[in-house]
C-alpha cells in the first residue's frame, strides 16, 4: 500500500460519517417521495465531496495521483449513470413503490462498496503477483466495450434477465404477492415469508457485482494504487441514489451513453495492454500518461451527453410536428 493505514482509517471512518448523517437525515421518519430538489443538493454535496478529496490528494500526494483519482472517478461515476439504466428496468418490472426505491438503492449501494472493496483488494495482490493479467484486463474490457455496443444495436439494453441466485431466492423461500410496507420479512398465519422487497434488493445487489467485474478492470487500466482505486469508486457510488432521482427520465434521452461508455471502455483496455508490453520491454508500445487518459475519457462523456440531449430535442420536435399534421 502506497498510503499509510492512518490514511485508509480516515478516509473510511469519513466516508461512514457522512453515509450515516445521509440515512439520519434522507431516511428518518416516514417513508417519502425523494423529491428531485432534494436529489439535487444530494449529488451536488457528493460530487463537491470528490473534488475537494481530489484537490488534497493533489497537494498531498501530487499531481500525478490526484489525475489518476479524477481519471478513475469520472470513469466509475460514467459507469454508475450506465448501470442506473438496468436499476431503472428493475424498479419497474418489480413495481418497486416510488417512496421506497430509495431505500432499495441504499442498501444495493452498500452492497457494492463491500463487494467493491473485496474485488479490489483481491485485484491488487493478483496484480502484483501476475503481471500478466492486465493483458486479461485489457482484452476484457475490449471485450465487454464490443459487446455493449451489440446490446445497444438489438436493443438488448432494456431486458433484465434473473441471474441464479435471485432465482433460487424465489424457489427457496415463500414469497408474498405485494409489498408490506418497507419490511423484507414478514410472519402469516405463523409462517415466515419474504416480501418482494426482499427479492429487488437481491437483484440490485446481486447485479452491483456483475457491474464491478466491468468497473473494478477498467480502473486498474487507470492507476494499480489500491487507495485510489477504491476512494474513486466509493465517491462514484455514494451519490448514486440520488443521481438516480435527479436523472429521472433523463435517463431514457442518455440514448448515446452506451457508445460513449464502449469507447472509453475500448479505450482503456487497449492502454492496459500497450503499457503491459511497454513495461516487457517491447519498444514501439508507448505508455499513455494519466492526463491523455483523462482528457480522453472527458471529452467522451461531454459529446456523448450533448450529442444524446440533442437528439432528444429533434425528436420532440419531429414528434409535435407529426401530432399537429396529424391533427
């Protein structure tokens, strides 16, 4: 570890801090609608959270790290936004009740921390005993940025598919048919059963950890610094719940997103496997600094952004102009 453990202690006791002021003051009292003014403020403090992280890791630890964390996080917070596509899927084809999606994205989120950080640290020690897995990595991430791109073109994107464990969930325990309250568990007739609340909070979760075999690689093409690798996916995730309400039905205008997404996750990929061979000794491989890395992946997701909001106005437009000839 290139950080101290006072470092690792203070990071995550903050982190802690501010998930439990954030439960104590989003989730006390009764259960409500997450309004989209409130999300605002939420993601706002989140993403200011990163910054100011980002900017004291520059003048403590250089400039170099602190364009490795931001690289990392605008990486991993661009995949966040791609995976609240599939939680969206799930929301719906489960009927999740608006005034507990909330809850449901917590805990899917907390989840993903633990399961993140489990990847990570089981990623760090492979990678410094086997170097020849950022050539697995790279071809992985080609791989997963081809098969993206297929999806989008059969529109495959807005399919859920039950993995096994959320089927054998389903087989395993009695089920009730409609949501009681917020409780995963409730006692009928003195038998125990679990409520479909139960059942999506398995599938958010389950599917965070299909998301973290894509974004675990693709930041370790960015920096191998353990510390970074995991601040910069818990900053991405902690404001994701909320990122969640504030994009609401922006999220079905992002139609470009996927493309962005496959491009900078191509992109990184074939950089892992031109600085594993720069780094064998092979002479015409070049090793691609972080700002290149940096610069490549922002500009990607501003086109991609831009370019899917501006399709959705022509398509509005088209769409009043049929209406009124119709009419």
């Amino acid at each position: 570890m290139s950080e101290p453990w006072w470092a690792w202690a203070v990071v995550i006791g903050g982190l802690l801090l501010v998930l439990a002021v954030d439960l104590w003051i989003v989730d006390r009292g009764e259960a409500r609608e997450f309004s989209m003014r409130q999300a605002g403020y939420w993601v706002s403090f989140y993403v200011a959270l990163a910054v100011i992280f980002g900017v004291i890791l520059w003048i403590t630890s250089g400039g170099v790290k602190a364009g490795e964390f931001f690289a990392g996080y605008i990486t991993e917070y661009s995949l966040s936004v791609d995976n609240l596509f599939v939680f969206f899927i799930i929301m719906s084809r489960f009927a999740v009740p608006r005034i507990y999606q909330h809850k449901v994205l917590l805990v899917g989120i907390l989840l993903a921390l633990v399961m993140r950080g489990i990847f990570i640290a089981l990623g760090a020690a492979a990678l410094e005993r086997f170097s020849w897995l950022f050539y697995v990595f790279g071809a992985f991430l080609v791989y997963t940025a081809i098969t993206i791109i297929r999806d989008h073109l059969r529109n495959d994107e807005d399919d859920f598919n039950e993995n096994i464990l959320l089927r054998w969930v389903r087989r395993a325990f009695p089920t009730t048919e409609t949501y009681v309250g917020s409780k995963i568990t409730v006692k009928i007739d003195g038998r125990r059963m679990v409520t479909p609340m139960l059942i999506v909070m398995i599938a958010i979760g389950s599917t965070d950890l299909l998301f973290a075999l894509d974004s675990i690689p693709a930041i370790f093409g960015l920096t191998t610094d353990p510390f970074i690798v995991f601040t910069a996916n818990a900053f991405a995730l902690m404001g994701l719940r909320q990122l969640y309400f504030l994009l609401g039905g922006l999220l079905q205008r992002l139609v470009y997103i996927s493309y962005g997404l496959a491009f900078i996750l191509g992109f990184i990929g074939v950089k892992l496997v031109l600085e594993a061979l720069h780094a064998s000794g092979v002479p015409w491989a070049p090793q691609i600094p972080i700002w290149v890395s940096l610069t490549v992946i922002g500009v990607t997701m501003v086109v991609t952004t831009v370019a899917s909001l501006v399709k959705a106005r022509v398509d509005a437009r088209k769409s009043e102009q049929t209406q009124s000839e119709q009419v």
